[in-house]
C-alpha cells in the first residue's frame, strides 16, 4: 500500500500577466465586433508586469482563487466570441450583447487584479 501525501498548490503553467493579456486582447475582439475600438494603451504591458508580480507575491489561496477566475472568464468570453460572430454572420442582432460582455471582461479583469493585489 502506497501513501500519496497532500501536494502543495503549484500555480498553473500560464503566467498570471499572460492570462490578463489574452482576456484584454479578446476584450479588443469584442469591442471591434461591437464596432468600438479600445484605445491602444501601453499601460496594458504595464498592468500585465504588476499582475504577474503581484501574483508571484501572494498566497497560494489568492492564486488559487485566481487561476480559477482566470479560467472560467477565458471560458465564457471564448463562447461569448464564438456566439457573437455567429449572431453576426447570420444578420442578428449582436452589439448590444457585444457591448455587454465586453462590459463582464472589464469586470472580471478588475477582479483579477483585485484578488492578487489584496
């Protein structure tokens, strides 16, 4: 009989800065689906930098609470998108939903940052 002691956490493969990344590149899909361009802003990098720093800094439950947000949100806004552009290519209404789930993105990379930064 073999005994397999609890494992410690181990932060997911992705760089908590990269998911932030790619969730403010598919918020930049969604508002030009939504006909809105974000303004191109540098301070992007500079949020990523301090969110994988954060990250690095905080306890393994924040991470933990993190990398599960980060996750779930990657999740649904991939299905909001792939919804969208079927609304779209099928002549349906679809800005305001557009708008509207660009509106959760803001939202859930706020809360990102907040789990990590507390």
């Amino acid at each position: 009989m073999t005994h397999h002691g609890a494992h410690p956490y181990a932060p997911g493969l992705a760089d908590a800065g990269e998911q932030a990344t790619r969730l403010r590149q598919v918020l930049a899909v969604v508002a030009e689906i939504a006909g809105a361009e974000l303004p191109r802003d540098d301070a992007a990098l500079d949020a990523a930098a301090r969110i994988s720093a954060a990250y690095e800094a905080a306890p393994s439950i924040a991470q933990r609470r993190f990398d599960r947000l980060a996750e779930q949100t990657e999740r649904w806004a991939a299905l909001g998108v792939e919804t969208l552009i079927a609304l779209r290519e099928r002549d349906r209404p679809y800005a305001a939903a557009a708008r509207r789930l660009a509106a959760e993105i803001v939202t859930a990379l706020r809360q990102l940052a907040e789990i990590v930064s507390a």
